[in-house]
C-alpha cells in the first residue's frame, strides 16, 4: 500500500475530530440534521435585554440584568459551546446565567443544558413532566416521539414550577406557560423588555408540531390519553396572550431570520414587532392537527 499525502491527511483530521469530541465526552454530531442546526450565528440584541445567542438552526435566548441572566434552550449537546461563546461575545459572563430555563425537553432544545449548568452554575426550572426527564436523561414514556429519539445528558438540582407561576432573577420576571401536546411538558415563555419607556411583550414559543414515533397515535395513546386537549390548551394560550414579539424554538418558524434581514437592511426597522405573530402561529398548528388527525383517522 502506497503512503497517500491526501488520504493520509484527511485520516489524521478525522482522528483529531472524533479524539476531540471524546476528549470533550461528546459525540461529534447527534443527528443527520444536526450539523446544519448548529452552524455557528454571531449573536444579536432583538429587543431591550432580551439577545439571541443559539446557533443559527435552534433559538437561546438570553435575558440580562445586572444581578444576573436568564437562558431559554441550551439546544444540542454541542451546542453548549457555541451558545457560551456567544454570550462571551455580547459581552457578558456564562458564570452570570443564574436560571436556564427551556422549551421541551428533546435533544435539540434541552440536550446543552447540562454543559450550560455546569459551566454557569445556574439553576434550572421546569414543568413537573419535564423535569423528570431532565433529571433521569431518558425520554419520557408519554412523549409520542418515545423510542425514535436519543436521551439528554441527565441534569442535577432542577425545580418545578406551575403554570404561571413567575420566575425571577434580579429584575427580570419571567412567566411559563405550559403548552403541551408536541411532549407532555412543553413550556412557552412570556417577560416583557423596554428600551425606554418603550416595552414589548416577548413570547418564546415551543414547538407544537404533532410529529411522532411510527405507530403512535395523537387520538389513542395509552401513555399519552389527552393529547388533542393539550393541543387545544397551548393554541389557546397563543391565541388569548399578549403577544408583541415571537421567537420560536425552531427560529424560521416565526419568519425569525427574514424579520433580521429586514430590520438589517432597514427596509422594516421593527420588523420583530408583529402582534398577530402568535395567533397566526396557532391557527397554522391547529392546521397541522387536523391534518394529522385525519391522517390517523383513515389508518
Ligand atoms: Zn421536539
């Protein structure tokens, strides 16, 4: 066998990546869509206190006060990284995040979280169902993505809140919502940010796509009887909440990245602001429901 300088180079390379990522305890990648879900965005302010600091694929926010940060999502395990750095960036300190809070608890919104625990030393909070799975790492048994889905990094000293129930750290308050159906825990997030004596109320949205493992069905899980009624709670709660800027847990949702481009380009300075954002973000999922449901019903 003849010694081959491009071969024997691109071997090296990927010794070094897979070394590397053991050396960090992580796998490479987690998914086939992983890689395009974290590639790397320079953060940005949206509004106020209010930055976002994920990876271009998967919303972090982060909500800053001087006695102290909130971050909402830590996304993938090797997103941990990339969204400290981030924060690094605008200028602030990891070890100042004092509460990570999160959409739902799957790999790409919830697997960071232990990295970002443990480099901030901030607590985390959430719902009861969610903070099981936090705790233990394993996917939760009502979740309808049960067995198609890798575990998380088990999390320590998570509490629970309840719906509605505010959460603060120095002066920001932030209040959960629980918005169930796409898991059993699903959390969306309400604060509100000035700039001035201008405030806008800030929505995060979790995903309410009614997606799952093959065989499960939304009108007949024994693991999972009220799914359809815990849909119809989470477009309610969009539908009934003020709601001036909307960020979702997968940004191009929302129309995230255009909104940026418009504003950058200054053809909409206020292209964020957008008060019929969550109702129409409702009335698009309740779509998705019914088609999903009429799917299931002709099974
Ligand atoms: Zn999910």
């Amino acid at each position: 066998m003849s010694w081959h300088p491009i071969k024997h180079g691109v071997f090296a390379c990927l010794l070094a990546v897979i070394c590397y990522g053991m050396a960090l305890g992580q796998k490479a990648t987690s998914c086939a869509n992983c890689v395009t879900w974290n590639k790397a965005q320079p953060p940005f302010r949206i509004f106020g206190n209010t930055y976002y600091v994920g990876p271009h694929g998967l919303s972090s926010i982060l909500i800053t006060s001087p006695a102290g940060h909130v971050l909402i999502d830590g996304d993938l395990p090797e997103s941990a990284r990339l969204i400290a750095g981030n924060i690094r960036l605008l200028g602030f300190r990891v070890e100042d995040v004092k509460l990570i809070v999160n959409s739902h608890v799957h790999f790409d919104h919830a697997g960071g979280i232990a990295d970002l625990q443990r480099r901030s030393g901030a607590q985390v909070a959430a719902s009861k169902w969610s903070a099981e799975v936090l705790r233990k790492g394993e996917v939760g048994k009502g979740d309808p993505q049960y067995g198609s889905l890798p575990p998380l990094a088990a999390v320590k000293n998570v509490t629970t809140f309840h719906d509605g129930e505010s959460l603060h750290v120095g002066e920001i308050t932030i209040t959960p919502h629980l918005t169930p159906g796409h898991t059993p825990g699903g959390t969306s997030w309400t604060w509100k940010t000035c700039e001035g004596a201008v405030c806008y109320n800030m929505v995060y949205a979790d995903s309410l796509n009614p997606i799952s493992a093959p065989g499960f069905r939304f009108t007949k899980s024994r693991e999972y009887p009220h799914a359809i009624e815990d849909f119809e709670k989470s477009f309610a709660f969009f539908e009934a909440t003020p709601c001036d800027v909307l960020i979702t847990a997968h940004p191009e949702v929302s129309g995230f990245w255009d909104r940026l481009a418009l504003r950058e380009k200054g053809v909409k300075p206020d292209a964020f602001i957008d008060s019929g954002a969550c109702h129409k973000l409702a009335e698009g999922a309740r779509e998705k429901l019914r088609q999903r449901l009429e799917s299931e019903g002709k099974q």
